[in-house]
C-alpha cells in the first residue's frame, strides 16, 4: 500500500443499508478521503439504476464531509489506481461472505499491487443484514425502517412498490 490516505469502498448498494453506512462511517474515520464506488455493471440484475443508488447514498451521508460517491463501469482496481487510492475497504458479515471476498481481494491485489484490500467487521446487530432482504421485505409489505437510513426510507418504499 502506498502511503496515501485515500480509500475506495466499492459495492453494489442496491440499496444503501444501514449496515453499508455503519461501514463508510468507520472508513471515513480511518482515511482523509473515502470514494463509495457504486458498481456500474449492467450484467448484474439491480434493482436501483446506478444514478439513483448513489443518490441514496449521498442522502444518507450529508454529515461525511470527506466521503465522494461516484459510480464506475469497469475495473475496481483499474479505478482505485485512477484515483491513487491505496485501500479498497470492505465489510464482512459472517463467513459465509468470505471465501468471496478473499477472492477479490486476491484479484485486485494482482490487478493492481499498489492497492490493500481491508475488511472491517460489521457491527453485530447488521450481521444478518443484505440488500436483497430490505427488498425482499418492503416488496411483500414489511417494515423496513430498522434496516435503512431514516433519510431515505419513503424513497426506498416507493420506488419498490412503483416497481411492483
Ligand atoms: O456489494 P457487492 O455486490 O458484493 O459488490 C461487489 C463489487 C462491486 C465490489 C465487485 O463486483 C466489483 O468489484 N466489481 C467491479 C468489477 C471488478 O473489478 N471485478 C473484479 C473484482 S475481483
């Protein structure tokens, strides 16, 4: 890692959850610059367009004056060399997330040897928490308000009964 205090914490954010937020609150503590990199790929089936996933987040987040939000359609570590970002941040929740993410790291480190990977840990009571399941919820009618930011919770509830 090079001696730069600029991180990346990149994802699919579809949507922002608290447990991200806890995350990029922690980073943004550690680095004089953190970028949320929202993952542009068309590949993956989102439900929140990417201009409205970082959206969300900026939203959520008006009281991190260092922290970017920016989306990106091609290589993280193509991207975090871009920005001469040193660390690429990510949470993990339970194991079950790691042998994933031990292999991107791997990856990036390869694609880009400047670059360290860093994983913190996510607070306890956001172990069992994921995207998938804050839309899961609110698709069938849930309560979602415990699982995403106060700030955007009436947007998220819309746009995914709009979609129904
Ligand atoms: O929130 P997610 O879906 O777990 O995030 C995955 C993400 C966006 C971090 C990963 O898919 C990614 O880095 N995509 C960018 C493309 C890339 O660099 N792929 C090679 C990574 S090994």
């Amino acid at each position: 890692m090079t001696k730069n205090t600029i991180a990346i914490c990149p994802g699919s954010f579809d949507p922002v959850t608290i447990g991200h937020i806890d995350i990029i609150q922690r980073a943004s503590a550690m680095f004089d610059k953190l970028i949320v990199v929202v993952a542009d790929n068309p590949a993956k089936n989102c439900s929140f367009s990417p201009k409205e996933r970082v959206e969300l987040i900026k939203k959520s987040i008006p009281h991190l004056n260092n922290v970017e939000v920016d989306r990106y359609d091609g290589l993280l570590a193509e991207y975090a060399a871009k920005k001469n970002a040193g660390a690429i941040i990510k949470g993990l929740r339970a194991m079950s997330d790691f042998e994933y993410e031990f292999q991107m790291a791997l990856t990036n480190k390869k694609l880009n040897p400047k670059v360290e990977t860093l994983f913190l840990t996510t607070a306890a009571e956001n172990m069992y928490l994921s995207s998938s399941m804050v839309k899961q919820i609110a698709g069938m009618g849930g309560d979602i308000s415990s699982f995403v930011p106060a700030a955007i919770h009436q947007d998220i509830v819309e746009r995914l009964l709009k979609n129904k």
